[in-house]
C-alpha cells in the first residue's frame, strides 16, 4: 500500500526542516555544508535494521570523510528507540506519527517479510541478534512494535540546497543502499545547481 504522498524522486527538493533526534539534538535537512543520507528504518531493536545499521557503525568513518551525514528515521517513539539508540555515531529521528514517511511516499506492505529475498537477511539478522543480545549490546525489540512489523526501508541522499540526488524505495525488508553503494553516490553524483530549499 503507498501511502498518500508520491514518492520522492532525483530532482526533487526537499524544504528545509529541523528535526528532533533521540538524543535531543536538532538536525537540519538539509545540511548546509553536507551531502545527508536520510534513510528510514522500521521500528526500535528491529534486528534487520540493526543487521544494516551495524555496517553503516563500521564504516561510519569512511562516510563522514565522503561529506555524507547520516539521518536515521524510525516510526517508533523516542522513548522506545532511546535505549537502542544510546551508542550510535550518527542522528535518529524518532516519527511515530508517520509524518516524514508520508512526505517521502515511504510505504509499508505485506512484501517486507513475504518476499523470498527478505528470507535470508531475516535469517541472518535473527541470528547475528541473539548473539548481540547476549553479549549486551543490544536490546530485544517489543513483541508488538509501535506501526507494526510491514514497514519497507528507504533511502535518499540530499544535497545542501534540498535537492534530491538520489533515491532508493526498498521492495522488501532488507532492500537498501549498502554503504559502497552510498559511498560511490556521494563520490559521483553531481551536486550542483543548488537549488532554493524554500521551493517545491
């Protein structure tokens, strides 16, 4: 099901907004000075996110040092996504009412779990969580996560001005940029011409 809003497309552009991270910070979207790779997630301890989030904490150096900064958009509320939030190097934006998801067209549907490529990463991520879990560096998500368990991921990488670079709409669960990839958007993505952030 696609929600009310279409999706966002390159050439788009994104009006200028401070959202409220988790850990009370304001983040401006777009940066003035950097390229941001917004991505929306799903809901908090979701052991697919953390199984991508995970190689984005590796390599989070090598992302800042492209000018790229990372926003993280969960449909969970804040106080369910701060104890799984505590240690992360980069902004997670908490939106329980779905509001950003809606205005990037970010969908949720049935083929986030029952499409077969989802099967092996849900495998892995169950997994790779456990032992995370048991080693205490993670935390077990809620048996009835707020929003639900059928949203898809995606991904946009937005330039200072607004405009909208590049686009990725997950077709299931585990369907997003890997960091080479958002790596080689940042190094060969034109970036110019700004454009005014004001306008639609």
């Amino acid at each position: 099901m696609r929600l009310s809003r279409s999706p966002v497309e390159p050439g788009s552009t994104v009006n200028a907004r401070t959202l409220s991270a988790v850990s009370g910070d304001g983040v401006a979207v777009p940066d003035p000075d950097r390229l941001v790779h917004l991505q929306f997630r799903r809901f908090a301890g979701c052991p697919v996110c953390n199984l991508h989030l995970r190689s984005v904490i590796r390599r989070h150096g090598e992302i800042e040092a492209a000018g790229v900064r990372e926003v993280v958009v969960f449909h969970s509320p804040a106080e369910e996504l701060s104890p799984h939030t505590t240690d992360l190097p980069f902004a997670v934006v908490a939106d329980p009412t779905r509001r950003l998801y809606t205005e990037f067209g970010v969908e949720r549907s049935p083929r986030a779990l029952l499409s077969p490529r989802a099967w092996g990463p849900i495998v892995r991520a169950v997994l790779s969580g456990v032992r995370e879990v048991a080693r205490g560096r993670e935390r077990l998500p809620s048996t009835s996560p707020h929003g639900g368990r059928l949203g898809l991921p995606a991904d946009f990488l937005i330039a200072p001005g607004g405009r909208v670079l590049a686009a990725k709409y997950g077709e299931h669960v585990y369907d997003q940029w890997s960091v080479d990839e958002l790596l080689e958007l940042a190094a060969t993505t034109p970036r110019t011409p700004r454009t005014n952030p004001a306008a639609r």
